[in-house]
C-alpha cells in the first residue's frame, strides 16, 4: 500500500496533497505531508510546508463532525429525536412555525438534506448567491435557511444544503446552552484526545457547523477509528447506526445518511467530503481509515482522488 502511495507521489498525480494519514487496525500506517498554497475558508495562508501539527481546512467535512456531536447530546437530552419538528425548534420565528407549508419539515430533513426548500450551492463559493455564502452574508442565518421558498416536498430528492448543517449545529448550541464549538470538545475532541483544533464562527458568533473546523489529519484519521470502531461510547452506538445508515440515494451507488456519504455497491463504505479534497474515508471491510487534505479549492478532488485510489488499490 504505502509503496502504491509514493509511486502516486512520485508521479506528481496528487500536486496538491497536503497530508494523508492511514490507519488500519487502530495504527498509522501511513502518514505523507507536502506543500502548497492554502487558504482558511476565503483567507489565503501562502505558501505553507505542511508537518503533523499544521491544521487544516476541513471545510463539509465539518458537517459529518456535527452529525456525530448531535448523537452525543441526543443521549444527554439536550436534543431533540430526528423525528421531531424542526421549525418549531426556532420559535422565535412564529411565522414560520404557523406556515402549514413547513410544519411537516423534520429534523431528519436537515439531517439528510431533503428539507425541500430552494438552495443553490452548485454555484461557486465566490459568488453571493451561492446558498452558504448568502447565509454568512444574511442578518440572521437561520431564518435566512428556513424562509427558503418550498419548492418541492420535504424527504424526496438529496440536495446539497450547508444551511441544513447550520440548522443542526444551532440546535445543538441551543441544547448545550454553550457554542457548538465549545461543546463539541468537551464532549468529542478530549475524549479522543485531541487538543488542537480551531472551528471559526461567523459575525454573528455562530460555529461555522458547515465549514468552518480545522484539524490536523492525523486528529481527523481518529475520527474516523471512532466510526470504524463503533463509537467506543463516545458517540452512541445505536446513534451512529442511524447515521452511517442509508437513507437517500445520490446517484448510483452513492447514498446519503445523516451527514455521511455512502457507499453501497460491492465495497461498503463511509465518508466525509470536503471542498478541495478534505476527504476522511471509513472502509469497515478493508478495517481501513483514510484522512486526507489538499489545496484544491473550489476546483476538485483530483489529488485525493489518486491517493484514495491508491491506498484502495483500485
């Protein structure tokens, strides 16, 4: 495996791989670094030569670090089940709680990203109308995502919503009564004994729950040997069942639970992907965890598509 890795390296078919770190067994196996132009969220870095305590951008793959915290808390009852109403849990907004157009939307809406409502974020981040961007820019981010107009019935069809994932952090914020960033440490992050990690918050000082955790790979890699492990009791085993189960197909193959992508075809598997190449794959069969990050920006996963490939032997 780690002589596929270096010959990938070697070639230049991954020029913009930042770190990479593989863990089978509950050990790294593999660990690479290199260099290159970054960025924190919008904010360029420079050029920055990238070791095992530089932090990284994990941009959505913050969102599937939410899901995981929110089982947390569902088990402290700070949370409410999936199954109940979302809107309802922002009562400050009464207009909305009325509207019988959204009484049906769930957390499990937001959890899967089938809440219905319009949001572009195929466009590019740079543009203020993309879904997220609108949002950061809107007075007040959470009525910004659910006064989105209804255009099609909640639970149908996947659509890609950074504002879902804004919705369940600031639910879980609310239950804490503390910043999502704050409880996610002490609940989270500690436990797996990882002391150093940075989550931005907005102007408004809400956690980034869509974008905005930065760790180092090999943190992320423990993530992901927390998933492949079950939970260890850190997060619930039941919850992370739930999370790691189908629930919307993507495309063929490609499915969609709560906050994780899904493999369902002859190789199972779980994975969190992030804008640039931030990937962090679960392959129970292969008993195989992989963090990656990269600096392909707004552009694609080619390096960490050739490393995965590479570590997969496929």
């Amino acid at each position: 495996m780690s002589e596929r890795v270096d010959e990938v390296l070697r070639a230049g078919k991954a020029p913009n791989l930042h770190g990479l770190v593989v863990m089978r067994g509950g050990e790294v196996v593999i660990e690479r670094y290199g260099a290159g132009a970054d960025y924190h969220l919008g904010d360029a870095l420079g050029q920055v030569v990238f070791d095992r305590d530089t932090l990284h951008d994990l941009r959505s793959v913050s969102k599937s670090v939410v899901a995981l915290v929110y089982g947390i808390a569902l088990r402290e009852g700070l949370v409410p089940a999936p199954g109940e109403s979302l809107v309802r849990q922002f009562p400050e907004y009464p207009d909305l709680v009325a509207d019988p157009g959204r009484a049906h939307l769930t957390v499990e809406h937001a959890l899967t990203m089938t809440l219905g409502l319009e949001w572009r974020e195929d466009l590019p981040y740079t543009d203020p109308a993309n879904g997220e961007i609108a949002m950061e820019l809107a007075p007040d981010r959470h009525r910004y995502v659910l006064e989105r107009p209804v255009v099609e019935e909640a639970g149908k069809r996947w659509n890609y919503s950074g504002g879902a994932s804004a919705l369940i952090g600031e639910i879980i914020t609310r239950g804490a009564g503390r910043p999502l960033d704050e409880y996610a440490a002490d609940r989270l992050f500690r436990p797996l004994g990882i002391s150093a990690y940075a989550w931005s918050r907005g102007d408004d000082g809400a956690t980034r729950a869509a974008s905005g955790l930065r760790l180092r790979p090999v943190d992320l890699a423990a993530i992901g040997q927390l998933v492949l492990d079950g939970g260890r009791d850190i997060v619930p085993g039941d919850w992370l069942r739930e999370v790691l189960r189908p629930r919307v197909v993507i495309d063929d193959g490609f499915e969609y639970g709560y906050q994780w992508y899904l493999g369902t075809g002859e190789r199972r598997w779980a994975e969190a992907i992030g804008n640039g190449g931030q990937r962090l794959l679960v392959a129970p069969e292969e008993g195989l965890v992989v963090a990656v990050t990269a600096g392909e920006y707004d552009s694609g996963q080619v390096s960490a598509q050739a490393v995965l490939d590479a570590v997969l032997d496929r």
